[in-house]
C-alpha cells in the first residue's frame, strides 16, 4: 500500500513516478453512461464500501505527486481501519503499488507496444475490486458493443443497487451477490438482457452465497491456469471472461484474452493490416509479454476505446 497521511479532513496518497492522473482519468471517461462513479472538473466522486460502511468520496490529484481523498457528507471514515481500508481501495484500483519499470522497458522496445506507451504512459490497469461485480461485468458484456454493455450495467444497478443521496443526485453501490442469488430471471426481464445472462449472473450470485466462490479462493492459486480453469468451469464463464476478471479483478499479470476482438481490432490498426491476426500470430507478438499480457493488453484496447 503506499504511503499516505491525513491533512485537514483529507487523505493524501503519494501515486508513483510512472502515473498520469489525465491519462486515468480520459480512461474513466470513455463512456458517458458509466453508473459507479462521476467525473467532474477533474473530480472523481464514487462510493467506496469498506468493512460494511458505505463513504462517498471524491478523489483528486495534487501537485502531481499524490492523491487527495475528501470525504463528502457524513461519510468521514472514523477508525483508523476504515480509512486504511479506503487507502488500499483507491491504491487497488489505480494499481498504485505495481511497479511499471520492467513493462516500460520491455514495451519501448517493442513494435507494437512502443506507440500506446508514448502515447498513454502513465495510464494503469484501472480495478474492479469485487468479484462479483467483475463477473457481472464480464457476462453482461458478451458478444455486445461497449456502449449497450454500459447500458445493461446502468439499467442493472440502478434496479438491484442502493445508493447514496448528496447535492441531490445518486451515487451508487454495485449490487451484492447475496441480494441477486434470491432473484429469478423474470425479476429481470426488464432490463433487456438475455434470459442466459440473466442465468448466469444468478447462478454466479448463488456461488458466492454458498461459499464455493470467493475473491480470496481465487487468489489462493499458485498458477494462473489452476485459477482460469476454475473459473472456466462455472456455468456462463469462458475464456474471455475468465481472463478479464483474472485481469481486472484478480491482478493476475498474465492474463491474456487472445480472442478479444477489441485486441484483435488494436493489433490489426497497429499494424495496418487488410485482415485479422491470427491467433499464431498473435501470440507470436505476445512472446516477449511474458508476465506483462494484462497491461500490453489493456494498452493496445486504450488505442480504440
């Protein structure tokens, strides 16, 4: 976790070297119809749940040389653990604590990575930090564009979700899976998502409920395919899936969705191509990633969204 101190009312998190607050925050802002968070004249206002307690917070950057956290309404965390617990929050989703060294150095020297670094250095493997949200995400998001995949996820939450009231507008909190495991897939025949994703995400809900799934199990495995099989196995989640939440959830380096068309889309405009790359020649341009997959990844999708 990285260095942090109170001042005023505030936190402030020191941020890395090689972290652009800009870079991040042009990511956040891809699509205007992002329900979990708002940005605002460069102010990132969201709620963040530690130990059971809701805080809405609205981060900054200042001096380029940290972080600062507000905390707005009532929401101040009291105890010392809950404000470390914001801490690690922020600092996860930011993936403030990985060191970028190696992949700068790796990247520059490679054609196709050489051009999303210049261009987006800086940028961070932005987190979701729970598991059930990251799966959520995952299977809302199959075989459909980006934007009608924001729409499922808005129409979603603000059906399934709770929220907090400040300045008169909402800011919410993802559902719990302990809230969607009671559901049926009629509860959510409204919101304009196939009955198969409606399925999954209850059978995903169920899973976590029981026990059988946890954030922890997942990152109790020694080797990254014993953790993709594992989630393979459950019913709704494939390859993609699985690869994105060991990606954006579970931090797992080598994560690598080979058959992404977003990736397919950024190595064929990198590379001017008339046709897709295939898959040998795909990991033919990967080979020199080994353990960086999940961040030469999310840079070559930064070139298209």
């Amino acid at each position: 976790m990285r260095a942090w101190k109170e001042e005023d009312q505030d936190i402030l998190i020191e941020t890395p070297e090689a972290f652009d607050f800009k870079v991040n925050l042009d990511y956040l802002l891809r699509d205007p119809n992002e329900c979990m968070y708002e940005i605002e004249d460069h102010l990132i206002t969201r709620v963040i749940e530690v130990n059971n307690v809701c805080i809405l917070a609205r981060i900054s950057e200042r001096d380029k040389k940290c972080l600062c956290v507000e905390f707005l309404g009532e929401t101040k965390p009291k105890s010392l653990a809950d404000k470390e617990a914001v801490v690690r929050y922020i600092c996860e989703w930011f993936d403030l604590d990985n060191d970028l060294t190696l992949f700068y150095e790796m990247g520059y020297q490679d054609p196709l990575l050489k051009q999303p670094i210049e261009q987006f250095y800086g940028l961070r493997t932005i987190g979701i930090d729970d598991l059930f949200e990251a799966l959520c995400w995952g299977v809302l998001g199959q075989q459909i564009n980006l934007k009608f995949a924001y729409t499922l996820k808005r129409h979603f939450v603000e059906k399934f979700g709770k929220s907090l009231d400040y300045n008169d507008k909402k800011y919410w909190i993802f559902p719990s899976f302990e809230e969607i495991a009671v559901l049926t897939p009629e509860d959510m025949a409204d919101i304009k998502m196939t009955r198969k994703k409606s399925e999954y995400i209850i059978d995903i809900a169920k899973l976590m409920k029981s026990g059988h799934l946890s954030k922890e199990k997942m990152l109790g495995f020694d080797d990254f395919n014993q953790a993709e099989k594992e989630l393979i196995k459950i019913r709704g989640i494939g390859p993609w899936t699985a690869n994105y939440v060991l990606m954006r959830c579970l931090r797992y380096p080598a994560a690598f969705p080979i058959d992404d068309v977003g990736l397919i889309n950024a190595i064929k405009f990198l590379k001017g191509m008339e046709r897709k790359p295939t898959k040998e020649e795909i990991r033919l341009l990967a080979s020199t990633w080994k353990n960086w997959e999940s961040y030469a990844t999310f840079y070559l999708w930064r070139t298209l969204y």
